[in-house]
C-alpha cells in the first residue's frame, strides 16, 4: 500500500505562483507548505507516470495492477524478475496462445528450461480423395520437462497425480504447471505432463 513520505519536497510549490506582495504573510507560507505536502506524492506520481507504465520500472504493487491491464497472472511467488518478464512479453504471448510455440513460451517462462512437447495432430496434403489424416482422432499434448538438476516424478495427465522428488532436487510445482499448460492449450485439447 502506498503511503506518503514525511519530508517529500514538492516539484512545483505553490508559494511561488503567488505574487510578491502575498509572499511575506506567514499564514499563507504556512498554508501553502501543508498543501504542499499532501500535492507533492500527488504531482511526483503524474511526472513519473511514463515509469509507472514501464514493466522494467514500476513499483512492484503497481506492476500487478499492469498485470491485470494486459491480463496476465503471474503466480505470486515468483520473483520480481519473472514476473516483470512476463508482463513485458504478455501482448506477444497472447497472440501465440493456443499453439506450442506459445505453450512453450510460457512454460519457458515458468520453468526457466526448454519444454520437450509432442501433440497428437499434423498437416497433410493430397491429390486425390479418401487420403486418411494424420495425427490422432483424439486432440492431446504431452510435455516433458526437465528439472534442474535430474531426477523426476514420471508422468501426469490432465486430471493430475502425485509428485515426488528426491532430496536436494529442485522440482518444478507441478499444480502451477498444470494450471499453467490448462490455460495456454485450446479448451478441447488434453494432456500429459512429465516432469522428468
């Protein structure tokens, strides 16, 4: 929560829009510097406007408004770094939502790793008919991830299952994820995740 700051010099005092003959009354000095005071955060937060619109420089409460602008959810333990990033990259990602280059991204983003995905249709072309299609009859995606530092928990599909992971492995948060790849495939579309 924003607060003032005790002490905040004001940009633009308003003692020094007043005439001369105003300027040795005590009372209105006196008056002005308390309206000083509470306009100064006011006039500092509309000159640095620009900065509270920039990803890279907004304060961190205001960054999660920013977030909801371009609507992206970054999860909230991620670090500032990630979560910047992701508000940055949220126009372009959503113009890619929906196919595995977009999926991948977004995973890239969470995990910090490259994602291995595999999905179940294809493109062909024939000239002649009854040519069968390719891919499979049911829409699914499988992901593999790669956890720093080895190990795994095997596999999971869309209805979940439980992890595991060794000690001292760092293991992505498989519910994150899944939420995650929920949200970036197409609504008709399963899949399985492994995190290997």
């Amino acid at each position: 929560m924003r607060s003032g700051i005790p002490g905040l010099p004001t940009p633009h005092p308003l003692i020094d829009r007043l005439p001369a003959v105003y300027l040795e009354q005590d009372f209105l000095q006196r008056f002005l510097a308390a309206l000083d005071d509470v306009l100064a955060p006011v006039l500092l937060s509309i000159d640095n406007l620009p900065a509270h619109l920039d990803p890279r420089s907004a304060p961190d409460d205001f960054l999660d408004w920013l977030a909801q602008w371009v609507a992206v959810d970054p999860h909230e333990g991620s670090p500032p770094e990630l979560r910047r990033a992701a508000v940055r990259g949220a126009v372009a990602r959503h113009a890619r939502r929906g196919t595995v280059g977009g999926l991948a991204e977004a995973l890239r983003l969470e995990t910090g790793t490259e994602p291995e995905i595999v999905e179940s249709g294809g493109t062909a072309w024939s000239t002649g008919p009854g040519t069968p299609l390719p891919g499979q009859d049911r829409p699914w995606v499988t992901i593999r991830i790669r956890a720093s530092g080895g190990g795994g928990d095997g596999g999971g599909d869309r209805e979940g299952s439980g992890s595991g992971s060794g000690p001292g492995v760092r293991q992505p948060d498989r519910v994150r994820l899944e939420e995650l790849i929920g949200a970036e495939v197409p609504a008709h579309v399963g899949f399985t995740l492994e995190l290997l």
